[in-house]
C-alpha cells in the first residue's frame, strides 16, 4: 500500500523556470535535462510571477527557482528581481552562465532586497575530471569561477554536490579544500544524496506503508512544499514533471509512489537550502 | 526590577533575552542592566546551555533571578538526555561541533537543573499595554525553527501571528536579533542572544526592552559588554574547542555558519 503525505502548510515554492531546458546533459540529472528537445517547457513570465505573488500571499516562506539550467531563461533577471520584492529567493545553476556582468547583476539585486538572494552552483566531485565525466567539459572550472566571483562581490553561493559515491572518503572536506584554494573565505556546502529517477531511475519499487510506521511524514519536503512547471503543480522538485506526481491542486495530499521517495524517507534529505 | 510576575500577566516595560549558551557572566552583566532599566519584568526565551563553560552555573543564577524562562531546543534536549542538540545541523562541521558542545553540557547539568529544564513551558503569552505578545523560542511553529531577518517574509510573520492570535511574535534561536513592524500595527522582534556575540566584530551581547507607548510598541536593542576574557579563559581551562573561545574573543562566529543566509553570512568574517 501507498502512503499519501497531507501538505501541513506551504513553505517552499519550487519553479521550474525553464522546464528541462540545459545547457549540459549530466549523465546523473534527476530529470534528464538537456540542450535538445526539453521534455518539459519553459515557464511564461506572467506565469511565474503569479506563483510567486501567490506563494507570498498564504506566507510560504521562499521560493526556488530551477529547471534546467535557470539563466537561459532570458528574462531570468526580471523574474529575480520581481522575485526577491516579495520572498526570500533561491537559484539553482551550473553556473556557467554567471559571467561578470550576470554576477555584477545579481550583487546589485542581493544588496537592493531586504530577503536573501541565494544562489547554489553545482559541483558534484572535487576531481575536475571525475566531475567532468558526470557534468560535462569544462563543468568543473565554470562552476568554481562562477562560485568565486560571487564570493568576489560579497554573494556567498552555496556549492551543492551530488554524492554520486565516486569520490572515496571526505567528500565535503575535500570540497571545503577546493574553495578555500580559490580564495573563497566563506565557504558554503550543501550535499545531496543520489535521487534515483530520471537518468539514473533504476526501477525499484517506492516505500510501502507499512515500512512508514513510526517515520515522521511530516518532515518530508513533499508536506510543505510544491513544485510548479510548465504544465501544472507538482509534489517535489525531484518528481517534477512525472504524471503519477502530478496534483490537482497544491493542497492535495501527495503520494509516495515514487522509487525516489524512498531515499527522502530513508535520508530525511530535503532539497531547500541548509 | 520589581518582582518578575508570571506569564500572561500584562506590563508597559518588559526586558526579555535568549540563549544564555552557560555565559553566566553576561547573564549576570545584562540582569544588572535590566535592573537599572525600570523594566516590571524579565523573560529568558530559552537555551540556557551550550556553547559556554559550567551549564550549572548559569542554570543556577536563572533560578536565582525569577527571570520567567522558555524552554529551548537545547533546554528540552538536555532534559530529556535526547541523542543530539536539536539544532538540525546537515554541515559535518557545524555538527562536529555540537557534538563536543552538547556532550560537554549534558555530562554537567545536575538532574535538578534537568528537571527544571524539562518543565519549562514552550511558549507565554503576554499583554503589553493593548498588544498580545506571543513568546517562542525558535517560531510559534517549532523551537528550532530559525527566524532570520532575511529570511522571513512578511506573509509569512502575518500567518504567524494570525494561527498565534497574537499581535507581537517574539524569539531568539538564530542569534541574531532583528525587529520588523508589519504595515498592520503587529511586529516581529528577534531579542538575540546573550550567550555569544553577534558575529559583527564586537565582544558585546544584546537582550532587548520592550515598552508599550500608548497603542504601538517601542523596541530597544541593548548592548551588554561583560568580562568576556574571563569566560574565554575558562572555555580553555575546559577544554571546549578554540573555535567557540575564538568567537568570544574576536565577536566573529567561527562555527554553526552553515545556518546563516546569504545576507547575515556576508556581513561576518567567515
């Protein structure tokens, strides 16, 4: 039997600004994001900032922007700025979009917003070719000149890494070590564990309910956050865009009938910030 | 200061702190300074341990004060003998750290001082002038929910105080302290902590007054300076790590960074 997960109340908003539209193809992407063809579109404007007008009027506490690759979004800055007037503002990228003049911009609307502009770049191995093989060339070093001209401009992102469990042992000392040789003074790390669903779905089977007994379900992501794409709400950034998670509406209950909801069950790994 | 009354009860002038973090020096320091401020009564909104040498002395002179305590997440942990602070760290540093703070706390606490932790309430509520002021440790919400200046919405503080009933939400937990009057007449006001510095370069602490002015609310954040040599070296002579003795010597925090936002981490050292 499948466990539903009631929504306690809505703290996190998830957008997926640019659907599965990026410019690398990770051979790991938790929803097979690509340059060719995204299997889910990109988000309008007007749509966006309805979510994020609505997100703050019930009092969620932020909003996340992700896809794919967020700065291909052309108006990306605007939707920032709109954005960061209202909630407390996070942005998922590879980073390799963040040129000076993205970087100067973003300062610029960090320092003018009373709410925290977070940006998270990934980096999943500190082996540049390991990383590499994963990400795709040149993944590692944009991602780490993106991470320190932020630093640079007084906008500590945080690096966020997949444990794809290639590197032996240490994995965030080893990546603490890297930034500190960049200079970055404030170093910031976030580690998530392997999701298995889009290139790496490995067809195993969701938690069942009675393995949920005890388990605390309204600590899940799935209980206070949502997800919004191109075509509707869904329950978790991870399933984002896969029928069975898709809701009616955001106040539905959720089902954990994914095989991926088993790792946030056994974690308790949330995808938000800390 | 004229006797501290119990919660609930209705006052002009209030001082209230958070997280002593075992700094009996401040605490002793700003109940002195209360004092002197025609205040009617004293609330601690809770972690009383932590971080600092000697948890029993500071637990004691809380005691001694009538200073109407909440309970913390540290104070419910270490009550309870719970496996870990309650923080929720993910960083393997920050949790390395907490780990060495929380096994020195615990091992030193008395089951007296447990007990009275243990029976503190999660929550008052109290009247100033016409306001209702709701008291919490982390948020209305969790204890351990951390209430940044940067990362709580407007929307957010009004379904606060709307699910509390109250007009004024008052709490401590991140250590910062910040105050926001809501364009409605409600406020929100993060008192601080007097455990530790507010990684801005200063050795100093901060509690906070709170006084009613007719149908608004006057918020006061105040300095504390105490001996913080003092405490640093007795932090050493306890073996607690150099990081958490650093902090109290420079005023830059040195550990638990990985809770802080953007914003807050930008304006310390590290």
């Amino acid at each position: 039997m499948i466990a539903t997960v009631p929504l306690r109340q809505l703290s996190a908003v998830w957008i997926q600004v640019t659907g599965t539209w990026c410019n690398l193809q990770c051979t790991h992407c938790i929803n097979a994001s690509g340059p060719v063809d995204p299997w889910l579109a990109p988000m309008a404007v007007a749509d966006v900032e309805r979510h994020v007008e609505d997100a703050a009027r019930v009092g969620a506490r932020e909003v996340y922007f992700t896809g794919g690759e967020p700065f291909l979004h052309p108006q990306m800055l605007e939707l920032l700025a709109h954005a960061l007037e209202r909630l407390p503002t996070t942005v998922l990228t590879n980073g390799t979009l963040i040129t000076e003049r993205v970087a100067d911009r973003l300062a610029e609307l960090a320092a003018r917003s009373r709410y925290s502009l977070e940006i998270r770049v990934s980096l999943d191995d500190p082996d540049r070719e390991a990383n590499d093989r994963v990400r795709g060339r040149g993944a590692f070093d944009r991602a780490l000149v993106a991470i320190a001209r932020l630093h640079q401009r007084g906008l500590p992102a945080i690096l966020t890494a997949t444990d794809l469990g290639t590197s032996a042992r240490d994995l965030y000392e080893r990546l603490r070590g890297l930034l500190a040789e960049r200079d970055v003074a404030k170093p910031r790390i976030k580690l998530l564990p392997l999701f298995p669903v889009g290139r790496t779905a490995s067809g195993g089977t969701p938690p069942d309910a009675t393995e949920l007994e005890g388990v605390d379900l309204g600590g899940l992501q799935c209980a206070d956050s949502r997800t919004v794409t191109a075509d509707g709400i869904y329950a978790c950034p991870i399933l984002a865009g896969l029928p069975q998670a898709r809701l009616t509406a955001a106040g539905d209950a959720v089902s954990l009938s994914h095989e991926a909801c088993r790792v946030c069950v056994e974690t308790g790994a949330s995808c938000r910030n800390g | 200061m004229t006797a501290i009354t119990n919660g609930g009860s209705e006052h002009r002038r209030v001082a209230l702190f958070g997280g002593v973090y075992s700094n009996t020096h401040a605490l002793a320091a700003m109940l002195d300074d209360a004092r002197g401020r025609d205040v009617e009564a004293v609330h601690c909104l809770g972690d009383v341990g932590g971080f600092g040498p000697h948890p029993d002395r500071a637990v004691a002179l809380l005691r001694q004060s009538g200073a109407v305590t909440i309970q913390g997440n540290y104070d419910a942990a270490v009550a309870g003998g719970a496996p870990d602070c309650g923080c929720g760290y993910t960083d393997p540093r920050d949790n390395h750290f907490a780990r060495l703070s929380y096994a020195y706390t615990l091992s030193r606490t008395s089951t007296e001082h447990r007990r009275w932790l243990g029976a503190l309430p999660p929550s008052l509520r109290l009247r100033l002038g016409p306001l209702t002021a709701v008291l919490c440790h982390g948020s209305p919400r969790a204890v351990s929910e951390f209430l940044w200046e940067s990362t709580t919405p407007d929307g957010m503080l009004a379904a606060m105080l709307d699910e509390a009933r109250a007009d004024v939400l008052v709490c401590t937990h991140s250590g910062l302290k910040w105050h926001r009057a809501l364009g409605d007449g409600r406020h929100a006001v993060n008192v601080g902590v007097i455990g530790r510095p507010e990684n801005d370069g200063r050795t100093d602490v901060w509690y906070t007054v709170l006084t009613s002015t007719g149908d608004g609310l006057d918020v006061e954040f105040v300095p504390v300076a105490y001996d913080h040599e003092t405490l640093a070296r007795e932090m050493e002579a306890e073996g607690l790590p150099g990081e958490f003795v650093e902090t109290v010597r420079t005023g830059w925090w040195t550990t638990c960074l990985e809770v802080l936002p953007a914003k807050e981490r930008a304006r310390g050292r590290w």
